[in-house]
C-alpha cells in the first residue's frame, strides 16, 4: 500500500481503554471465516492480554484453523462455531466488549453476522483492509498497515497495555506480521511494520523457531496436494501475464485435504517469469473458494469486487463463485482479454 494513498480511520481508544483497564469483563474476539496467521495472531495476542488483565475471554472463530498454526499460545481458547455453536454464541451473547479482528465486513464472519448485530456490547474494529462496513464504538483501520496484528501492537501501546506483553503475546504478533506479508515480501514497506517488528524482538521471540512452526510444520499430504497442483492443475497464460492453479473436490479428497493446506498456493504462478496475476480456484462444499495475487498495479480487490463477490487489498484479495469449478473457471479465462492491455502494461 502507498503511504499517501492510505486510509486511515483511528478513533480515540480512550473509552476501550476505560472498560480494559475495569477487571473481570466479558471479551470476545472475532475473527474472520477461513482464518490465516494474521487473524489468530492478532486475535490470539489480545487474548493472551486481557487474560493478564483479569478478563474472561475467547476468541471465536467461524470454522477451523490450519492446523500448523495450533502451535499458537492460546488456541486451547479458541471456541469453534461450527463445532460448537452454543457456545460460541454463549460467548459474543454475553460479551461487555467485542473485537473484531482483522475483517471489516460481517460478510466475513457467516453465521456470527446476527449475534454480532443484537448484542449490546462495546464493540472495537482492528483492520487494515480498505473499505471498512461495520457499525462499531471504536475502530482501528489503516490500510498502510502490513497487517492487523501490526495494528493490534500500536493499540495495545495507545491503551496502555504495553507492560504486559510477553514473550507469547509477542510470538503472535510477530506471526500475524510474518505471515500476513508472505515473509516481508510484501505489503512491509513501511517504516512502522520493522519498527514494530524490532521492538518485537526485544521480547526475546526465537524468529527462526517461528518461521519453522509456520513453514516447515506442514503434512507430507499438503506437500503431495501442491505438487499435483502445480503439475497437473497450472495454467499459465503469457498472453495475459496470468497463472492459475484450481482443485475439483475429488482432488483435494485424493490428498486428505484438511483445514489451510491450500495457503500460498496462490503465489506460486507469480515465480514464473512475466506472470504479475495469479488466481486459485478451490472446490467447497456449496461454492468456489477464490483467491487472487498480482504485482504492481493491478488492483485485484477490484477485480475481485466486480466479478467473484470479493474484495481485500489492491494485490491480495478473496472471492467467491457459486458456479461450478468448471464453469468458474472457464468464466475468468473469459474475462482476461478485456485486462490484456492493463496486464501488458503493468510494470512489476
């Protein structure tokens, strides 16, 4: 994100600050469907400190997890809408205060859009994707953020909670910032993220411990998933500066697919020389779970927007197709030669 085309929406936290600062409330944190290291980072660091302050708290999470981001200190309190739906509507029912973690729109969270709407709580916005919808007391948006959890750190530090962060609270962080932009590759720019990231270390995380549970803690089943995928599953158009990966349901049950093993899977058509727009298309249940990469310019969240019901950043969005696999993906090969001359143009 260009620092001076950021959005930036930073109301006074002083009144969040106020209830924190009163033990024993009811919190819950809210993270998106579908959740990366980003979204349990930063849901699983406000967590770790409102427990230190007293507070009952939860985080509560749509559907499951990756499982090589269980390793997280806190997951234990991680309640599971689709396996346990009484309780996790127990939970934001009778919360004093909600956090919204790391989405803007309640699109994002499913079947928690209702409770999240009737319940009378306090309710805190922590995001940095554009565009924010939500009807909350306090929000905390800055597209120019590397990620939520970068954003989560300079709230904890505005509402005077920076001497409790420890070392587990400093390893979420540090993994929503990691994750959240593909290893610094990406949307990390920005003086603030390596101040952050810095001041981070000094809690005395283990950088290379973190990278290996998160990287190098996958299934040999995900590994097998990726090299069928791009063997047998990747198109490349250099016409169009385009790569695609997609997976039918008989693929992924081929490969015991399980909750993220999918994750970064997106990126790969971009190692290919002259490929600046990537897209992977997986096969669900009821639709057609997208996501979109691209270098540059090109503004996938628009993309995204106008065709798939998506949005996200100007280089990392989401989407979704209620079509068939087939049918959706024979429906983007149809929409690139209107972006031929936009991709050709496009300077990495």
């Amino acid at each position: 994100m260009n620092q001076s085309n950021a959005q930036i929406i930073w109301t006074d936290p002083a009144p969040v600050a106020e209830l924190l600062r009163t033990p024993g409330k009811r919190v819950a944190v809210i993270i998106h469907v579908n959740p990366d290291g980003d979204a349990l980072g930063s849901s699983l660091a406000l967590l770790n400190i409102f427990n230190k302050c007293g507070h009952t708290s939860s985080v509560i999470s749509p559907n499951n997890y990756p499982g090589f981001l269980k390793w997280m200190p806190g997951t234990e309190q991680v309640i599971i809408m689709e396996e346990s739906s009484a309780e996790a509507m127990d939970s934001l029912l009778k919360a004093d205060i909600i956090f919204a973690a790391d989405f803007n729109e309640l699109t994002r969270v499913k079947k928690l859009n209702e409770a999240f709407c009737e319940s009378k709580a306090f309710k805190v916005l922590i995001d940095h994707h554009p565009g924010p919808n939500m009807d909350v007391n306090c929000m905390l948006s800055d597209t120019s953020a590397s990620s939520t959890a970068e954003l989560v750190y300079r709230f904890i530090k505005e509402t005077g909670l920076h001497s409790l962060v420890d070392r587990d609270i400093a390893s979420c962080l540090f993994t929503g910032i990691m994750t959240d932009t593909g290893c610094f590759s990406y949307n990390s720019s920005g003086r603030k993220t390596w101040e952050t990231v810095a001041e981070l270390l000094d809690f005395g995380i283990d950088k290379d411990r973190l990278y290996y549970l998160t990287y190098d803690n996958f299934s040999e089943h995900r590994m097998r998933l990726l090299g069928y995928g791009l063997n047998e599953r990747m198109e490349v158009f250099p016409e169009y500066c385009t790569g695609i990966i997609w997976f039918a349901r008989d693929d992924l049950d081929k490969y015991h697919f399980e909750v993220g093993d999918t994750e970064g899977f997106v990126n790969y058509p971009l190692s290919i020389k002259g490929i600046r727009f990537s897209a992977l298309f997986v096969e669900k249940e009821d639709h057609v779970r997208i996501s979109f990469r691209s270098k540059g310019d090109f503004a996938v969240n628009k993309f995204s927007r106008k065709y798939f019901n998506g949005g996200g950043h100007a280089n990392a969005s989401g989407g979704e197709s209620y079509l068939s696999i087939a049918d959706t993906v024979r429906r983007f090969k149809e929409l690139l030669p209107s972006y031929k001359d936009e991709l050709s143009r496009h300077e990495d």
